[in-house]
C-alpha cells in the first residue's frame, strides 16, 4: 500500500488537502522530524580540515542517535563507518608519488595548482560525485579535491525542513575560500542542484577571476516539474514531497517539501534568465530524458547564456527529444543512451555521474534503485531478478512489471571522462 505522504498526483493536489493532509502525513519516526543537530554551513574562521573533522562527528552522533541504535542493520551491509566516509566532506591533498609540490613543469596537464570543489545535489552526498573525483584524481594527480556537504544533509532527511538555500550558497562560498595561495585555478563541479549553486556562486566578488571552467553534470537549473512554482506555498501545509524508503548508505529516499521549494527559489534566476551571461569554459552533460530537472533549458544555457568559446554539452538522447523551442549550437555533443551490453534503455538524471563498476550504484550494484514499485513482490524482483533493465522514470509505465531500475550509473562514463579531461586540460592551458 502507498504511503499517504508518497505524492504522485502533483503538487496542485497538496494545496487542496491543506492542514489535514499536513496531520495525516505526521510521522513518529525520528528520521522525519529534525535532529536538532543539522549540518549547518561552516564558520569562516576555520579551516577546511577542521570543518571536515567536525561534520564527520556530527554525522556520526547522528545517525548513531537516530539509526544505528534502533535497528541493527538500517543502511544493509553498509556500517557507521562506511555511511560516514560516503556522506562526509573530504579534503584530498595531490599524491605525493605522482607529483612534486613546486614543480611548474608539471602544470596544468597533471593539476599542478589545481582546486576542485565538488558540489552534491539535492538529497545526496558527497558520494553522488566520488567516481569523477577518483578519476580526475588519476588524471590530474597534482591537484587538490575539496568535497563539502550542503546543509540538512548527511544525517537525517528531516533536517532538510529547516535549511535554505542561503545556508547551500554560504557553504559553496567556504569550499570556494578554502583553497591555499598555491592553488591558482579553481574548477567546481557540480551535480543537479550543486550545478545551480557553482552557478550563482561565479558571479559573486572576484570568483569569476578565480574560476578557470565549471562542470555542471545533471544542472539542476530548473525542475521538470511545471508545478514546482507551488512549493514555496506547499510547505506551510505539507512536510513532503514523497517519503521513502531510507536505507541508501549515500543518499536520502525522502524530499522534504521545504527543501524542494528552496531548490525552486534557487534556480529560478535561470529559469528567468536573471543571471549575467557566463564567460567561463563550461563542460555539462544531461541526458534528453532526465524526470527531475529542465534539459531544454541546460542546452538554453550552454548555447546561449554561456559566452566564452569554450563549452561543450553531452546530450544524451534517449525517447524524449529536445524541445522544439529549445536552442541548438555547434556546442553540443550528442550520444546515445541505450546500451545492449549494460542493459541501459536511456539516461536517468541520478545515472550521469556513476561508474559501471561502483559496488553500489553501478551495474548490478548492492544499492538498486526500487523505489517507484509500491507491489511488493515487483519490488523484490526488481532488486533480485536476473531480466532487469535500466532506465528513467518516464520508461515505468511500459516496462514489464518489477523488471525496470531506475539508473544509477552511467555506461558511457569513460567516454564521458575522457571529454571531460580534454576539456578541462584545454581550459587550464589557456588560462594559465
């Protein structure tokens, strides 16, 4: 049976059940309600380590609170300390093997004083972006990876009813200060909502000064939703989106609603086009298909807004083809979608970023991606069964029952990183 609170009809429906609904959909559990030990955007007057060191603890206080003393098992085989490492912020100096400080010779093609502040979406962490910062970090062994975890993330999903994305941006803003006097270019990459967040966060100050090329892989500049206007008003009579199921080690299964109306709030800049035009070299991906977020207005942006003359945008196509009104350039770069071999139908929005081979989210990974089957033997047979394809959300309806994932890793993913390294070495060559 569906859960009360799972929305499926639109939010044009929660402001019609108003208060009641807002009762029925209470939720005892301490996952649902705020901690009142939310992660919070880090104080100015500390260090990048020590803000990585903290926010581990709090994660760790957490879950252990609300999870781990509760249920024996709530994250599957994943324990505290794995949900920990896959939530937490990081900060990964260059590989002393591979590179030695000081060396100009070696920049930019190795990442000699290269920062790379990766950025999560909505829902997520800092995980969602660990496979490209591993293979950027094989590339570009000189160069320094800082990861920062936004705010009401990484313990509980209640803790996304109290954020703004105010506190997102400020938390941007220290990954963006957190770079030493060796670091001279500055590449932030960002997935769905974080692609948003880099985006405001170039035209603040001297940044765009300090940014040689941004990686936006999902942007998260609009939803998909044409509803999603309503949810700064939902919020005040409805607590969430969809509740889920809560046992992924790396990413909520939940949307707050208050959460979802400061994404709205965040990206309607780019929806309006209130923004100043981007001189900067910028790399995205999306894939034709994506059910969370807007990709007619990802090619708008690359083709339009985005003026400097380097850019590049992989279109992944899949059923849905672009918007007729939408903008067409030299710019973009389109694949396909389905694979025989991965067993892919098209690209889901949460599939760009992932590795095949990621023991969690890749191919027959631990963690599938069941959620939208409320039966429950369909359910067990899309986590377990042997005839399972990938795809998004708009190939449900007409995929055999129980035999459809929804994907979470990207079978082009080496193609993809290949582009992505050339574009980025091309960048920092010419800005060196």
């Amino acid at each position: 049976m569906v859960s009360p609170c799972v929305m499926k009809t639109g939010l044009r429906a929660v402001m019609m059940c108003g208060l009641m609904v807002l009762a029925a959909c209470s939720d005892p559990d301490p996952q649902f309600s705020p901690s009142g030990a939310a992660v919070s955007p880090p104080s100015t007057d500390i260090s990048f380590d020590e803000y990585v060191r903290t926010t581990r603890q709090q994660i760790r206080d957490v879950l252990n609170r609300t999870r781990f003393s509760a249920e024996e098992k709530p994250f599957g085989a994943s324990d505290i300390d794995q949900v920990v490492e896959m939530r937490a912020p990081y900060a990964i100096s260059p590989d002393s093997e591979s590179c030695e400080i000081g060396t100009s010779a070696l920049a930019p093609s190795k990442g000699q004083a290269v920062g790379f502040l990766m950025v999560h979406g909505l829902t997520d962490s800092p995980y969602w972006l660990s496979n490209i910062r591993n293979d950027l970090r094989t590339r570009f062994p000189c160069a320094t990876f800082h990861g920062v975890l936004l705010p009401g993330h990484g313990t509980v999903p209640g803790d996304l009813m109290d954020i703004t994305y105010q506190d997102w941006l400020e938390t941007v803003r220290f990954g963006m200060d957190s770079f030493g006097s060796r670091i001279d270019h500055i590449i932030p990459v960002g997935y769905s909502t974080g692609a948003a967040l880099i985006g405001h966060i170039y035209h603040e100050e001297d940044n765009a000064k300090r940014i040689s090329a941004m990686i936006m892989l999902s942007p998260g500049l609009a939803a998909k939703s044409a509803q999603a206007w309503l949810t700064p008003y939902a919020r005040y009579v409805q607590n969430w989106v969809g509740q889920g199921s809560e046992h992924d080690p790396a990413k909520y299964g939940s949307m707050a609603m208050n959460a979802a109306a400061e994404f709205y709030l965040l990206t309607k800049p780019f929806a309006t086009n209130d923004l100043p035009e981007f001189d900067v070299p910028v790399f995205g991906v999306v894939s034709s298909d994506d059910q969370t977020i807007n990709p007619g207005l990802v090619r708008d942006f690359i083709c339009q807004k985005v003026t400097a003359p380097q850019k590049h945008l992989i279109w992944y196509q899949g059923e849905i083809p672009p918007p007729g009104d939408s903008a067409n350039c030299q710019a973009i770069d389109q694949a396909t979608s389905k694979t025989i071999e991965m067993r892919t139908l098209n690209h889901a929005h949460t599939a760009i970023t992932m590795s095949p081979t990621d023991p969690f989210y890749g191919l027959d990974g631990s963690v599938p991606d069941c959620g939208h089957y409320d039966e429950n033997s369909a359910r067990s047979h899309c986590q377990t069964g042997t005839d399972i394809l990938y795809g998004e959300r708009n190939l449900f309806d007409t995929a055999p029952n129980g035999t459809l994932r929804r994907g979470t890793f990207n079978p082009d993913f080496a193609g993809m990183m290949d582009k992505m390294t050339t574009f980025i070495t091309t960048a920092l060559t010419e800005n060196d």
